[in-house]
C-alpha cells in the first residue's frame, strides 16, 4: 500500500493536467472541421456572442458530438479499468464479456426492422443488459463464480453473439449494410444527447474514488482483500454491475468502438502507478481526450468523407497495444 500513500497526493495536480489536455482536445475538435472556427470566434461563440452561424455550427452540430465522444471515451476507460481489477487481467477490456455482442444484436434488430435512431439505442442498452446479466448468471451456476469462470463464461457468450450478428448482416437488405457496419466499427455521426453519458460517466467517477483503497487491495488478491477487512464479494458484484452499466451506455451512444478500454488503464498505470484512487478519475480524462481527438480525425482526415472513429481508435491502439506488450516481456 505504500506505493498507493506515495500515490495520493499527485490527484490533483494530474487531474488538473488532464483536465487541461481534455479541453484543449474540445477546443480543437470544435474548432476543427469543414468550415475552420479561429480562436477569438470560439472564444466569442462560448461568450453568448459571435456570428449566427458559428454559433449554429458549435451549439447544434459540433458540441454536442465532442461532448458525446468524450463521455463515451471516459466510459470505456473507467469500465476497463474496473474489468481488469475484477479479473485481475492487465488483458480484460469492456467488450471481454460479450456486452457489445449484445448491444450489438439489440442495435442490428431495431435497424431491421426499420425503427428509429432512439429505438436503435435503446435496443442496444438493452441487449448488452441481457448479455451481462446471462454472462453473470452463467458464470455464477449453483455456486461461486471465480474470474476465470467469468472470463471464459464471456468469451462464449461473445462467440454465441458474433455468430448471431453474422447472420444478421448476411440476411439483412443492402440498403442496411452501410449503417449497420458503421455502428459495429463505432461511429459518432448519429450520437443522440451526450448528457446521459456525460452524468454517468461523472457520478460513477465521483462514487469510485472512495473505493480506491478497497480496490488497491482487491487488485493483490481476494485472499489478502478478505485478510483486510474488505467485503470482497459485494465488491465484485459492484465493479461487475458498474462495468456493465457503463460499457451498455458507452456502445448506446457510439456503437462498439475498441482499444479506448484497454490500452488507456494500461498507459497510465506505466505513468501514473497503480493507485485505483488516482487512475480512475484519470481513466475518466484521458479517455475521453482520445476519443475527442481521435473522432476529430475521422472527420477530417478524408473530409468531405468521414471515417467511423473505431477504425481510427483500432489504428492507434494496435501498435500502442503491442508496445505494452514488448514491455511487459
């Protein structure tokens, strides 16, 4: 623990920092797109004055979707974090479960069917509810569940779930295809209101720095947990659900987008250490400052053409992914 008591008073000063990088990312993604915004008519936009059509093209169009990107961003790197004290696997991510295969199935059913952006969401929320409440169940059967029950228990699930969504796309009209492959590699361009996203990714992230100890002490062991007083059982239950919940809200707003969930926690810990007090909250900003930026590239990197901003996340964290593991050899 004597790292973690060295740890805690660098909170601040890094959240500070981090906080400065997050609006420095909004800024530039605002900024940033077809018609190029200068600072002094941001700045003017932000002040209740500027030009009707910046203000337009900020408050309607381009806030909204920065916003959107970097709750979800904050979301999956928090619940990835969360996965990888869980199951004590520097390798877990949001999705290790089969959430997304869920939200994936629930998404692809509406867009079938032909329902709207709403129903498309709210299909997704739930089919990544069911997958983890039966990937729980499954894994819990007559007695305890271990992490490696959970872990395998999801892997299944999440086979079971790619094979339903491959034949959803190999029935489904071609008028379809192009939405439907777009939401499965994580698009923004249909991100509805951020701000579900955005208060749950604040209350979680408020409601899980008191907790940071305890899970410091999980992350050696529940052996060693139990030894020091942590009620070790509901706490596993409480990251399980917090993890669920957020990833189900992240893929609702964007669709399945990889790598954010799994190589941010892994970045921070090589800087920051392993204080979950400091790494959490600090999951929260550097995850959604990455996807900011990198949903920022995906407008204008082809523009007038955009790219999903998975395809872009998957660029960056396949070799970010394998520098950590030349590292960790």
């Amino acid at each position: 623990m004597h790292g973690a008591e060295r740890a805690a008073p660098r909170l601040m000063p890094t959240l500070l920092l981090l906080g400065l990088f997050a609006c420095a990312a909004m800024g530039l993604s605002i900024a940033t797109g077809s018609l190029h915004i200068k600072l002094a008519q941001l700045l003017a936009v932000l002040l209740g004055d500027g030009e009707p059509l910046h203000r337009t093209l900020i408050f309607e169009l381009r806030l909204p979707r920065s916003l959107a990107a970097f709750a979800t961003g904050g979301l999956l790197a928090v619940a990835g974090a969360l996965m990888q004290v869980l199951l004590r696997n520097p390798l877990a991510d949001p999705y290790v479960l089969g959430l997304s295969g869920g939200a994936a199935v629930g998404a692809l059913s509406a867009m079938l069917a032909g329902l709207g952006s709403a129903v498309v969401s709210g299909s997704a929320f739930v089919g990544a509810i069911v997958s983890a409440v039966t990937v729980f169940t499954l894994a819990h059967g007559s007695g305890s569940w271990t992490p490696t029950r959970l872990l395998l228990t999801g892997v299944v699930i999440a086979a079971g779930w790619g094979a339903v969504v491959t034949f959803m796309l190999a029935i489904a009209p071609t008028e379809n295809l192009p939405g439907m492959l777009f939401w499965l590699m994580g698009d923004l361009a249909y991100a509805r209101s951020p701000w579900p996203a955005l208060i749950a990714l604040s209350l979680v992230s408020l409601l899980l720095i008191p907790l940071g100890r305890s899970l410091n002490v999980l992350a050696r062991g529940p052996l060693q947990a139990a030894a020091l007083g942590v009620a070790v059982k509901p706490l596993e239950w409480g990251i399980y659900i917090a993890a669920s919940l957020l990833t189900a809200m992240a893929v609702t707003t964007a669709g399945s987008i990889g790598f954010v969930g799994l190589v941010v926690p892994h970045l921070l810990r090589l800087v920051l250490g392993n204080d979950q007090r400091l790494i959490l909250p600090a999951c929260a900003l550097a995850g959604g400052t990455l996807l900011t930026l990198a949903d920022t590239l995906a407008r204008t990197i082809i523009a007038p053409e955009q790219l999903p901003v998975g395809v872009i996340t998957a660029l960056l964290g396949v070799p970010s992914f394998l520098f950590l593991l030349y590292r960790s050899r």
